[in-house]
C-alpha cells in the first residue's frame, strides 16, 4: 500500500449501511487502488465474514438490472452491519476482469442472443479473467486467516485457500434476481460453476 507524505491511506467512512474504516491498497502490478471495509474488530474465535466484490460500474453505481452485482453488495453489506464485524474487499476488477470498455462489447453481443459466457469467448477474451491473489494478500495485511466467506463463486475459494487463507465456512449470497438477469445467473450456475440453488432462480 502506498503512503505518501507519510499519510496513511485510511479513515472513517459513515454509510447508509453503517460506519466503516475505509482502507486502500495500491497494486503495482496493474497500477490500480482496490479497498477494504472493515466494521468492527478482525480478530476473534470465529471465522471473519467477508465479502469479496469485483467492481461493477453498471451494477454498483448504476443499479443496472443485467447482472445482480449491485445488490449483492448491498446485501453484503447489510450482512456485516448485521453481524456486528467483517470486511469487505472491493476489487477493480470490472466485468470479471476483461474492463468496462469489453464488457460493454459483450453486452451488445448478449443483446443479439449470446449468453454471458459465450460473449466473452467471442470477443476473443477469458470468460473469467479473475484472480484474487491481490484480495488474499489484503485480508493478510488486516491479520486474517479465518474467513466466512460470503460467495457463490466455489473459484474464490480455492484461491483463497491456495494462500493460507482457511475458508472456514462458505455462505450463499443470492440477491437482486431478476426477469432481466435470471438467464445471465443460470448461466453463471449451470456453465461456470457458480453454487446457485436453482429454486433461486
């Protein structure tokens, strides 16, 4: 993480949801800057609940209907307002790392009848091109070692585990399905191996 001037690139973040610390880690490799929040004391005898979220613009920001990323955040943060302690890691990873500029080709092509998997591949690009070495290496810098990890992503998991992290207990976090992105999470579940009870759907 970078410190420049000696100022630590943290502070106290009030949200609707609840009162946070806001902490930013500085990637050299990409040059990019992802975020924790943290609520509450990281050290414990249970496992620490934490939500793992790729940044989407149009789901996060623009409460876009194609995907269910922005209320999974929402509810992920409820979730650890709610427990009392957790942290959230929001990495800049958009549309599952190919970038907002691709991911917005991959729209256009899912608008003429590709599916969300099948788009990617088309525009030549990893249907998910994410790692989340960077996230184990922040909840190793907040002391972390035991997580809850709020997912449906079993790929989480395992990268998780690859580095020390001990993935304790997986919980479910289905949120925001929608007519719109009903087929978008099917896919998601029966192509990409996402742990989606398909009553869910």
């Amino acid at each position: 993480m970078k410190n420049p001037n000696n100022v630590p690139s943290e502070a106290f973040l009030p949200t609707g949801f609840g009162d946070f610390r806001i902490q930013v880690f500085h990637e050299d490799a990409t040059g990019l800057d992802h975020v924790a929040l943290t609520l509450g004391d990281m050290q414990g005898p249970d496992p620490v609940l934490v939500r793992i979220h790729s940044e989407c613009l149009t789901g996060d920001v623009f409460n876009s209907t194609r995907c269910d990323c922005g209320p999974q955040l929402h509810a992920a943060l409820d979730a650890i307002v709610e427990k009392g302690w957790g942290v959230l890691v929001y990495l800049r990873q958009e549309g599952r790392g190919i970038g907002l500029h691709a991911k917005i080709q991959a729209y256009h092509l899912q608008d003429e009848g590709a599916d969300t998997l099948d788009a990617n591949l088309m525009l030549g690009l990893p249907a998910d091109g994410r790692t989340y070495t960077v996230a184990g290496e922040i909840l190793n810098g907040l002391g972390i070692e035991s997580v809850d990890l709020l997912t449906n992503n079993p790929e989480k998991v395992t990268q998780l585990e690859q580095q020390g992290i001990n993935v304790a207990k997986r919980t479910p976090l289905i949120a925001g399905v929608t007519e719109q992105n009903r087929t978008y999470l099917a896919t998601k579940r029966e192509r990409m191996g996402h742990l989606i009870d398909k009553d869910d759907l």
